[in-house]
C-alpha cells in the first residue's frame, strides 16, 4: 500500500541545517498496525506528515497504492488526502463552537457529499463509536476521551485506508488513553491501516511493528 524509498527532508533553523528524515525506506501493507517510536527530535512527527502528504520530502519517493505521490500539484495530493487518509492528533484539533455531528460532518462538506447521505453517514460513524447521545454537544461539553473518539469518527467518515494518530493518548488519564487506543485498534481490526507516533512504550508494545526512530532515521523496524 505504502512504500517510502530514500526519503529525505531538511530545514532550516537559524542559520542551522536539520536533517530531520535521513534515508528513509519504508514499506506498510494493507491493514498494518505500526506504532513509530524515539526521542523527541528523532523525526517521528515530520515521516507521519510525509505519509499524511501534508509535507513533501526534499529527495525520495513516496508510492501511495501504486501513485508516485511525490510529482502530484497540491489539488491532487489535497483530493488523496481528504478521500484516502484520515488524521488524529494529540490536541483533538475539534471546532470549539460546532458540535459533535457538525464537528464529524466537515470532511464530508469538503468532499460534496449530498445532505442527505453525510447526515446518514455521520449518525452512522457517531453509532458505531458510541457517541450518539453526545452528536448535540460542543468540544467544551465532552470528557478528554469523548472528544478524542469525536476526532476518530471525522478521521474515519469518509472511509478513509490510512489513519495517521500522532500521540492519539497523550492528552488523556489512563482510563480514556486505553478506551481510545482500543478504539483506533478495533478499526485496524476492520481492515484501516494504522500508523501511531507514540512515547508510550506500552502503547508501542500493541503494535504489530514497532519501528525506532533517531536522528531522522529508522534504527530498527521490528515485529511485535
């Protein structure tokens, strides 16, 4: 499904070069569950923008499903992105003043979706996480966890093959970290792809891979 191939990304800090991915090769099958690991500054968070072609590589290539998506205009890596990839991230990045339902229903907006079949779809996607009786709140109405789940279910709507979570538990107590990573599991177990950029060891030890990170390379890409 993924395949990276020498990939490379710097940036300039100052009057400092950073070598934030060095070499990078890399390849995820359909239905993987990868969780990335390694010191902050070790390239974790840049490789999950390059998967979530929300950066280009300065040298490399990226196949996504066959598509060198390293030549694509920014239309055409926009319209992957919104129809193949879906996004969790630390800081929930929900609407403060929309709800829950209007929260889940933007990508579907994005996409054109017809009324009636993004309202079907969202009280569907909102159903399956248990979040039903929550469609009417706002961000400021619901638990760490809740709003989490609510980041899950507009990363998922639009029945996306990739999802990218960066430190998806991080902001969240012990309890809601385990319901939310079971959550994103049960999807994998459903077929998604699943790549999780996590400090949490015990978190990593989940994954099916577990692939360590320094200095913007992969030191060791190793099953569970």
């Amino acid at each position: 499904m993924i395949e990276l191939i020498g990939i490379e990304r710097q940036f300039q800090v100052g009057d400092q070069q950073v070598h934030a991915l060095r070499a990078v090769d890399l390849k995820l099958a359909a239905g993987d569950y990868v969780a990335v690991m390694g010191p902050s500054g070790s390239g974790k968070s840049t490789l999950l923008n390059i998967l979530g072609l929300l950066d280009r590589p300065d040298a490399g290539q990226y196949r996504f499903d066959g598509t060198e998506t390293t030549t694509l205009d920014e239309e055409q890596r926009a319209r992957l992105r919104r129809e193949r990839i879906g996004f969790v991230f630390q800081a929930f990045h929900l609407i403060p003043r929309l709800t829950a339902f209007e929260n889940v229903e933007l990508p579907l907006i994005l996409a054109s979706r017809p009324l009636k079949q993004r309202r079907a779809q969202v009280a569907e996607t909102l159903a399956a996480l248990g979040l039903s009786t929550r469609a009417t709140h706002r961000p400021d109405q619901l638990s760490g966890g809740q709003r989490q789940r609510v980041a899950i279910a507009r990363a998922t709507v639009t029945e996306p093959d990739l999802i990218l979570a960066d430190e998806p538990t991080g902001n969240l107590d012990r309890a809601s970290g385990k319901e939310v990573i079971e959550t994103l599991e049960a999807l994998n177990a459903k077929g998604l792809t699943l790549v999780v950029v996590t400090h949490d060891a015990s978190l990593g030890e989940r994954a099916q891979r577990r692939i360590q990170m320094d200095d913007g390379a992969i030191l060791r890409d190793a099953p569970r």
